[in-house]
C-alpha cells in the first residue's frame, strides 16, 4: 500500500485553476453610473421587512410563504417583524372589522416612513363573502399599494403582489429629497 494519497479529480485540471491570480489586464475595469434615488430605491425593495398581522384564514396562507418551498427570502422580504416601528409593509391578511379598524390605523400610523400596504384576499379588500355591518374594506382604514385576490390567495400570489411592490418601490421619484426633508 502506498502512504502517499492524492487527489485526482476525473475533470480537467482547468476547472480547479485558481482565478485570483490571473492578471487583470484580461479583462477591463467597468464603471458603474447611477443615481442616488436609483441605489436607494434597489435596497428599499430588496429589504422589505413585513409586519407578521394576520386576521383571518388568509394569515396561514401568508405564514406559509416563509416556509422552505415558497422561500420569501429570494426576495429580502424573510424576516416578520412583530413591531410596528420595525416593518415598512403590513400585509392585511383576513377580514376587517370595525373594532379592528382603529388597532390597524394606529399601527400603520406606527410605522417609519417609507411604508407599504398590501390588501390579501377578498375579505380585506371588499369584506368577501361576510357582506355585513361589522365589517369594513380596509382601503377605508389606510391607503393600500396592492391589491391580492382570492379566498384565501395562495402564497405564490403574494410573493407576486410583493414583486408588484417591488416594481413600484423601483420606479418611485424623488427618493432623496424626501431622505433629506427637502420634498
């Protein structure tokens, strides 16, 4: 038996090559140009960190985003805040009633600036089956930026009202001087 050991790999030897010591004369240096509303706007809609405020039935559709086979955490959006002070996207996820109202009014109004709302299921966005007087849509309550059918709505369609807010978050102007208070 011999006591020497190697590693001999089935693939080519280029394959393993090391590429930090190539010389970087191969390839030329890029610039990057972009606007400081621009770079803002590409972290604010890779870090949304949402409210876990669950109401109803939909709420479980909305806590099984988070699980491995959906894996919100594609998308910067993975860590649930039990806070309002720590979250800028409350996701309504059930039916709203009018003793809940105020509760939800009071911690969107909790919430730092820039945030974001997003109305999941039928319940939320038009009381759903449950027509009566002891519920309220919640766009009567605060300002909604998405809207997700259905009852309850997959967790598939969530993750794209979040790439919806995503796109807006993109788009949105002026970015800096709102930061600097100048808007």
């Amino acid at each position: 038996m011999d006591g020497d050991i190697k590693f001999q790999p089935s693939l080519p030897a280029s394959l393993f090559a090391r590429i930090d010591n190539e010389d970087g004369a191969a390839g030329s240096e890029g610039i990057l140009t972009t606007t400081i509303d621009k770079a803002i706007n590409w972290g604010r809609k890779n870090s949304i960190w949402p409210m876990s405020f669950g109401l109803a039935c939909c709420a479980i559709e909305m806590m099984s985003m988070i699980g491995s086979r959906f894996d919100i955490s594609r998308f910067g959006a993975e860590v649930m805040r039990g806070s309002p002070r720590q979250s800028d996207l409350m996701i309504i996820a059930g039916r709203v009633s009018n003793k809940m109202a105020p509760v939800i009014r009071r911690l969107y109004e909790q919430m730092p600036e820039p945030k974001w709302v997003i109305s999941m299921g039928a319940c939320a966005t038009s009381t759903g089956v449950f027509s009566n007087y002891a519920l309220i849509p919640v766009n009567q309550v605060i300002p909604v930026d998405v809207y997700v059918p259905g009852c309850p709505p997959r967790p598939e369609q969530l993750i794209y009202a979040i790439m919806l807010l995503q796109k807006k978050i993109e788009k949105e102007t002026g970015t800096t001087r709102q930061i600097l208070n100048l808007a």
